[in-house]
C-alpha cells in the first residue's frame, strides 16, 4: 500500500476513535511528503490550525517555513504534524493523558513515513521522545532514539519571544541537512 493511503487510513480511524480527548477540537493530523527524510513534531494544534485543520499555519508556522527555506528545502517536501492532534482549550498545555492517548496514532504516523530524523519542537515534542532531556541544555543535540535521529530544537513560538532562542532555532536549524548526508 503508498504510504499516502496508509495515512488516509490512520486519518479516518482517528476521526472515527471516540477514545480519544479533545474532540470539541477538530483533528489536525499533518501534512506534507509522506515519503519525507525529515518530520517535524510540534506540540498541539492552536486557534489558525483548529480553524485550517492544517498544523503549524500561525506565526510560529511562519517562521518554521521561513527557516525551511532558508535551508534549500520547501514545506511540502517535510513533513509536520504535533504530539497531540486536537487543540486543547485556550491554548493550554497539553495534558500527560491527552499526549498518551494520542501516542499510538503517532508511533504508527512515525512508522508509516519512516523518517532519517525527527526535529522535536519545543519541551512537549522533545519529552515525547527524550523523557529526561532539557530543552535549554539539550536543543540542537542529536540523539538515536530506536535507530531514528530525533533533534530538539526549541519551539518557533519561543524562538518568537526571545532572541537568544531565535539565534539558537536558526542554528540547530541550519544543522538539518548535513545529517542526512549518509556517513
Ligand atoms: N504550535 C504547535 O505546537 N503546533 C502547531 O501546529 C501550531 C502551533
């Protein structure tokens, strides 16, 4: 089966999952190559991307595209999606319940595409991967998680608010493509 059809599959299965939290919300599952090297994973869906059902469309969205392009690829050659798929209310963190009941829909997302790297954006995304890792101390690292690269970048709505998480986005950033440059 294409990859593709194997994640309208999974699609559908989440919108007809009444297991699932947060179903006021529309389902944003992601979007982009289904065949990528590279998935980037953000942390839950805000108010442009409940309205969209299209992730990472706001400012952050923005920036994170903007920086895409800055290192020779295009949005629609990556995929992204977020940990958890609906919109928690008022933009609220996500709750340790809501991310492990969207897990298993995300551990099969991951399977499916079967990406070289995960960019893991933000504190929620990065824990996801890396229990104990510190978003400070560890963005920009790369680690083997499962055979998989997973890298930890701060979130692009942190990279917003602050400059020295700006210059620090854009260099982990810049770092993403010699990983994929087999050794
Ligand atoms: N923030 C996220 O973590 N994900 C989105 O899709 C948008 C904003």
């Amino acid at each position: 089966m294409e990859k593709s059809e194997s994640l309208k599959l999974l699609e559908n299965e989440m919108i007809s999952d009444e297991s699932l939290p947060l179903r006021e919300s529309n389902l944003v599952f992601g979007e982009g190559n289904p065949e990528a090297e590279v998935v980037f994973i953000g942390e839950a869906p805000g108010f442009h991307e409940d309205r969209l059902k299209r992730p990472f469309v706001g400012r952050g969205g923005q920036l994170l595209e903007k920086l895409i392009n800055e290192i020779g690829w295009r949005r629609d050659q990556v995929y992204i999606t977020n940990i958890v798929k609906r919109r928690p209310p008022e933009n609220r963190d996500p709750l340790p319940e809501e991310i492990e009941a969207y897990r298993p829909y995300l551990t099969r997302q991951i399977e499916i595409i079967n990406p070289k790297i995960i960019v893991a954006l933000g504190r929620f995304a990065m824990n996801y991967f890396l229990p104990e890792a510190k978003i400070t101390r560890d963005q920009g690292k790369v680690f083997d998680v499962g055979g998989r690269l997973v890298v930890p970048m701060f979130h692009p709505a942190a990279a917003l608010r602050g400059n020295n998480a700006m210059a620090q986005f854009t260099e982990t950033m810049k770092k993403l493509p010699s990983l994929l440059i087999p050794t």
